[in-house]
C-alpha cells in the first residue's frame, strides 16, 4: 500500500486557481509534514518565473525549481519542509514522470546539502509528485524513494480535508549562541571562510543533536503524546529548553596558527510545529533541534553570501580589518488557511518589511500585507565601536537578539557577560 497525503482544502483551491490562469505548464512545490503513518500537506507553491527564460516550449529548467525549493526550504521553520513538486500541464501523466523524478531527486539533493545534522533512522526519505490535469482537475499521485537511484514511482493517496491544521502543537525556545571559528592562514577570500565556517556550525549541530531536551522544565519519555489528557481540537503551545553539555576539547586548549575567526553569538528564536495526530515528545525534540541548526546556519550563510557578493562586486580578494555584522532577524508570517502555522523569513538591518513581504510572494505565492508579519521574538543587536577595536583580528558576526532577553540588545564584550544573563536558554559556555 502506497503512502496517504492528507491535504488542506485550501491547497485544492490554489491548484484550481493555477489550472485556470496557466497558459502552459506550471510547476511548483508542496509543503507540509511527514510522518511514519501518513503526510499531511498544508501549502503549495509555484515556481516563479524566471526573469530571463532561455529556451521555447514545454522545457522545465530543473536547476531553477531546485534552487526555489533550497530558498524555500529556508523559509520554513521546524516541522514544515518541501514534501515534493507538482506539475500542471495537459501532456499525460505517464510523460512526465521522467521529469518528476528528476525535479524530486534534484531538489532533495540541494536541499539535503544544507544540512547539517545527521539522518534519523525514522526520517522519511519518500518525495511526493503530483500530476494535474487543468482541463479535467485530474490528479495522479506518486512517490520516489530519494535515497535510492533506483527507486521507481510508487502509487500514493492524495486526499483533501478541511481545518486539517487548526489544532497543530507548537513547541519553541530561545537560545543563546556563542560559537567560535578559526580560520587558516591562508585564506583569501569569502569562499574560503565558508568552508570553515560550515565545519564549525557542523560540529556545534551535533552538540546540540546530543543535548538534553525539555518541555516545560521536564525531560519527557521519548513516547509519550504531548496531548495525552488534554481538549482535543484545541491549539497547544510549548515552552522548551535545550541543555547542551559543553565541548571536551575546548578552543582555549587549542593552540594553533590560524589567520583570524568568525564569532557567532546572540539569541534567536527556534520553533517547530506538530500535526495533530498524537504528536509525540521524541518529534518535538527532533524537529526543534533541527529547526535551531537550520535558522543559524540560514542566517549565517545568508550573511555570506552577501559579502561573496560585494567581494566580487568591489574585485577584493580579501577582508584584512576587524568587522561586527549583523545576522538577519527573523520575523514569522502566518499561513491564515492553515491555523497556527507560520513560515519566516529573514530581514538584515537595512531591509524594510515591504520587502519582505515581495519574497513571500514570489517565493511561497504568500499575499501578505506588512501588518501580517511577526517581527516581535527578535530584534537586531546594536554594534558598540568600541569593542571592534579591542578585538583585532576577529570578524564576528551578531546574532539577532530575541524580545524574550530585550537584556541582550546590546554586542557583549565578552561571553561571560552574555552567558551570565542568559538564563534558561541553551548554554555554549565551554567553546
């Protein structure tokens, strides 16, 4: 028996809207949330159209749809992922099967090569594609096995339901970060930072993928349904924490030549959602922990792409000089047909939320007015001049601030400081 896709009323009447505006094929993405019985599909989104389209006819550029599903995939906080693609197009379902398969395994690809925590025995590795007919609104629906070359399309369930997500659990906390990267000698440009980087975030995943889970000040059985005992069809809300046991090998141990580093320190805000159908605390844990490594490696990433950009732009080869940047903030954007949920995104200091809402829109086909957004759980951290000069040779980057420590809006000038404010946040004190 193939796989069964639970899906929001309102996706059907996205999809309608598609078939009758679309003049040839359109694609795009389905978001949502799997699990061992059954995937529950909340969003879809299509692929927006590229400025510069090369090429006539039917022809789909994969690396275009790959790279909207990367971005999107940014976008979604814990709980939420891209679950698949889905074509409109009037050719038979049999004919492009080909081209699904390719768009499934291209896009996990990119996807799965942003992260940075290790594969769960219980993470679901099948894509969803879904052909629609827009003259008849015929939908076939198939999956692939994305970690098997081999794997061949399998017949799946596609079924539509009302206020599927009204009642989804949500489960948040606010950490704190302080993460210290070495760079070597040699290095000459942004790109190499990047690799450094990537390695150190990778080794601080892991830390937090072994740290102590809690909801409520309480360490759960890993079994037990967060809603056990409680109103069913009523929203739950959960406080969490993460205790993380600190590095062995600290760098202060370290001794090693090295040509400058990158601090990573600040609050964020992580968050994660749960389908209603008896969510369970060992998925609340997983989901949070990932959706923390993902929002700080996003942000990160996001930071230095931009300075790649201006390098390239300016024709600079290196940053010789000390610099305090800041980290975008991110701010949270209801889905109104889907209950609680939320998508972000990002937004650097010099960003104004009329922009913000232009990504929603051609990333996830979200028309949200700027009163919609959420910029309340975290706010940017202020640069102090006078700390830039008493670290030389260090370039930092901040973290946003999160409103639950509006203590914490000001660049500490030393980690002690900031860790000894930080109370019932994750501690990194040891790096």
């Amino acid at each position: 028996m193939g796989r069964v896709y639970i899906v929001e009323d309102a996706v059907e009447e996205y999809l309608s809207q598609l078939c009758s505006q679309q003049a040839s094929q359109v694609t795009g993405l389905i978001i949502g949330q799997s699990s061992a019985q059954r995937d529950f599909v909340v969003m879809a989104a299509q692929t927006p159209q590229k400025e510069q389209s090369s090429g006539a006819g039917k022809s789909l550029d994969k690396e275009w749809v790959s790279e909207h599903a990367r971005q999107v995939s940014r976008m979604l906080p814990g709980g939420l992922s891209v679950l698949g693609v889905f074509i409109i197009t009037d050719s038979d379902a049999k004919d492009t099967l080909t081209t699904l398969r390719q768009l499934v395994f291209s896009a996990e690809h990119l996807i799965s090569s942003e992260h940075l925590w290790n594969p769960a025995d219980d993470d679901i590795t099948d894509f969803v594609t879904l052909h629609v007919n827009p003259k008849t609104r015929k939908t076939v629906c198939r999956t692939f096995d994305v970690k098997d070359p081999k794997s061949v399309a399998k017949p799946a369930d596609w079924k539509y339901q009302s206020r599927l997500c009204s009642s989804w659990a949500t489960v948040s906390c606010w950490l704190n970060v302080d993460l210290l990267v070495p760079l070597p000698e040699n290095r000459t440009s942004t790109q190499g930072i990047d690799e450094c980087v990537k390695e150190g975030l990778t080794g601080w995943a892991h830390r937090i993928e072994n740290g102590v889970f809690l909801i409520d000040g309480k360490k759960l059985p890993d079994n037990l349904e967060l809603t056990e005992g409680q109103k069913r069809n009523v929203r739950q809300v959960y406080a969490a924490q993460m205790l993380i046991t600190p590095d062995e090998q600290r760098i202060a141990d370290v001794v090693q030549r090295c040509g400058g580093s990158v601090s990573i320190r600040g609050a964020i805000h992580s968050r994660a959602y749960l389908h209603s159908n008896k969510p369970k605390a060992k998925q609340a844990e997983k989901l949070l922990k990932r959706d923390a490594v993902s929002t700080v490696a996003t942000r990160v990433q996001m930071l230095l792409e931009e300075l790649l950009t201006s390098e390239e732009e300016s024709k600079s080869s290196s940053r010789d000089m000390t610099e305090q940047l800041s980290l975008p903030c991110r701010v949270f954007c209801p889905v109104k047909a889907a209950g609680p949920l939320s998508v972000c995104d990002y937004q650097f200091s010099d960003e104004g939320l009329s922009e913000m809402t232009d990504r929603l829109k051609e990333m996830l086909d979200i028309d949200a007015a700027e009163e919609d957004l959420d910029t309340s759980q975290e706010t940017n951290a202020e640069v102090i001049a006078s700390e830039v000069a008493a670290a030389p040779a260090v370039e930092t980057v901040e973290v946003p601030e999160s409103k639950k420590s509006s203590y914490l809006g000001v660049a500490m000038a030393t980690a002690a400081a900031l860790l000894a404010t930080a109370a019932s946040m994750l501690y990194l004190s040891d790096i």
